[in-house]
C-alpha cells in the first residue's frame, strides 16, 4: 500500500497490525475427547496437545530396536551360528533395518507418530516442553512446536507460550485456562484513539513483549534441511527403494547410476528452491525512519520498530515508501495507491472518519 507524493497534510495515526482472531465455537472443539492439556480458543487451530520428550533411549523408534538388533545377533552368533547361517541372519537384519527405517519415516512424515513415539502427554503446561498443534480444516498442517517460558515485564508473572504460523499464543492461567492469541487493540471506542497520548516506558516494554517488532521475516532454511525435506519425500524413498533392488542384479552398476542421478536433481531442485526465496525475500519493503510520539515527544524510530498503539505521522516523501502496517487515519488527509489490495488503478483520497458519536466502538472489517 505505496503512499503516494500527493499527500499534502501530516497525518497521526496509531500502528494497528492487521490480526485475523475471531473466536471458534468452544462447543465444536471439546468434541474431541482425546485431547491433552488445553485447547485455544481460535477457529484457525483446532486442538492442542501437551508433550514432553522422552529419553534418548526411550523412543519407541530407538530403543525397541536396539533390543531388537541385539537380540538377534546374540541368537544368530550363538544359536544358528555365524558362519552356518549367513543368508538366514542377512534376511532378517535387513528385515529389522527395513521396518525400523518405514517407522523412522513415519514419525518425520506425521507429527501424531512423532508425539507418539518420542514424547509423553503433559497435562501442566509449565512442565510441558513441546506441543502438538493441529489447524483447522484449510489451515495448514499438524506442526510440532517447542513451549517457551518466559516473565511477564509487567506483572512478573511466568508465561508460557508458543508460535504457530507467525502467530504468538500465550497461555491464559487465570481465567480461561486456555492458550489464546494475542489481541491487538481493536476493540475500542474512537475517542480512545483520538485521545491517545502515545506509549509511555511501561507500556512500550509490554507491547514489545507482546508484539515483537513490526517485520515479515521469511526464513531461508538451510541447504541440508531442504535436502531432507525432499529426500524424505514418499516417492523419493520409492525410488531410492528400487534402485536398492536393482543393486542385487548383476547390472548394478546401472543402479548407482540412476542413484547418482536423482540425487543430482534433487540438490539442483533444492538450489533452485533457496534462489527464489532468496529473491522473494529482497522483495520486502525496507526499514526506514518514522516520526512516533512516544512519552510525550516526538521522536524518531526504525519502521520495524513500531508498535500497537503508537501515533505517526506520515509525511510526502520522495522514495515513495508504503506504509509499515495498517493505520488509522486521526487528522489530516492523503492520498494513497491501494492498487496492490484493491486492484484500483486510481489512487484513492483518505481522510478522518466523520463521527456523530466518538464513542463509537471502531470495528475493522467497516472502518
């Protein structure tokens, strides 16, 4: 949403971030009975579950084979015998090493065998370390996500919470026992934005608390994760699977080939992939210096740095800046280009909201 030169007049406005937190029906979510610990009140998750890990030696992927592998060379060593028996013990262990490995790649593929495998439930999330979060229907996928605690700058209170999607969810204790999403100042009445004096010292350590800083950040994951992520892939381990038999005929060095080869294209592919997202992420808009009122003076801040509840003011530049997030308009007017939103080709003339009743609560989908 450029700002367009034509603006004339300064204008102050406070820094709202969009936020999508329209609460779920509680009914629909305490279906699931097989839940463990708390669930948030949001219709973009549908339940979350409380883990802690296991030890090392304790996961159902890990330890059972060990026992496995061990067991059995003790039985072919010294029941069948090592060298009377070869085929027989190299059958079986690679049997063993088969169904380990399909297991292994159960718990990457699915976060509920993970959780199973490798954690336990935790009922009290100050002593969980891991939840299981799973979204809505056309949300998103189950994502295992660690649990942070952390003190409340305010209140000095513990908080526990956990990031899902961009998105910050911090445990409630003292009233609905449940995990929710942060909420934005949206609520309130427009005499309260127009009376807004800014954020004192208080208030700004717990907005940053809250809030974080006002930036987009797209994470280029590292070439081995990218890797993995694709090596792991159901039809790649097909492949990966058949050329493993193809080994065992007398051609195999056709086999080591075609391995050469598909590993080759999946590390060009996964090249391919962390350009673009290197591209995409020069696409971002760039920090620059914003005008905020803050304890009773104005001062100058990175646009990074803005936070709920801050007043700005906006002036005509000559780099044609967007603005830093979503803002309400308190005095003056502009003109600004909402081509990239709207598709209006037609730069669009913006001034203060006419109000008979400043008590009016400011709803953000109509205003």
């Amino acid at each position: 949403m450029p700002l367009s030169k034509n603006v004339k007049k300064t204008e102050y406005l406070p820094a709202i971030p969009p936020v999508n937190c329209s609460i779920a029906a509680e009914q629909m979510l305490l279906k699931n009975k097989n839940f463990i610990g708390q669930i948030p009140l949001n219709d973009d998750i549908y339940s979350v579950s409380l883990y802690c890990f296991r030890h090392f030696l304790l996961h159902l992927n890990i330890g059972p084979f060990v026992f496995f592998y061990l067991t059995w060379f003790v039985i072919w060593i010294y029941h069948f015998g090592l060298s009377q028996y070869p085929e027989l013990g190299i059958i079986i262990t690679v049997i063993i090493a088969i169904i380990h490995i399909v297991i292994c790649l159960f718990c990457y593929w699915f976060v509920e065998v993970r959780a199973f495998m490798q954690c336990y439930p935790e009922r009290t999330p100050s002593k969980a370390e891991v939840v299981v979060v799973k979204p809505t229907a056309n949300n998103g996928y189950p994502e295992m996500v660690p649990l942070h605690h952390g003190q409340d700058p305010q209140t000095h209170k513990e908080q526990v919470w956990f990031m899902f999607q961009k998105s910050r969810y911090v445990y409630d204790e003292s009233e609905k026992k449940t995990f929710q999403i942060i909420d934005y100042p949206l609520s309130n009445s427009f005499h309260t934005y127009l009376q807004s004096k800014g954020l004192q010292n208080d208030e700004i350590d717990q907005a940053t608390w809250n809030f974080g800083s006002n930036r987009m950040v797209i994470d280029i994951p590292k070439f081995i994760d990218l890797f993995i992520e694709r090596a792991t892939a159901p039809f790649f381990v097909f492949q990966v699977f058949c050329v493993l038999l193809w080994c065992l005929d007398e051609y195999w060095y056709y086999s080591i080939l075609t391995l050469f080869m598909l590993i080759t294209f999946e590390v060009t592919l996964v090249q391919q992939q962390k350009r673009n997202m290197a591209t995409i992420r020069t696409m971002g808009n760039q920090p620059y210096k914003i005008s905020v009122y803050r304890q009773r003076k104005w001062i100058k801040i990175d646009t990074t740095d803005i936070l709920p509840g801050d007043i700005c003011s906006v002036l005509r530049t000559n780099e044609n800046n967007p603005l830093p997030c979503d803002m309400l308009l308190l005095r003056g007017q502009c003109i600004v280009d909402e081509s990239m939103l709207t598709g209006e080709s037609i730069p669009q003339m913006k001034v203060r909201k006419r109000l008979i009743d400043e008590l009016v609560i400011f709803q953000l989908p109509n205003d």
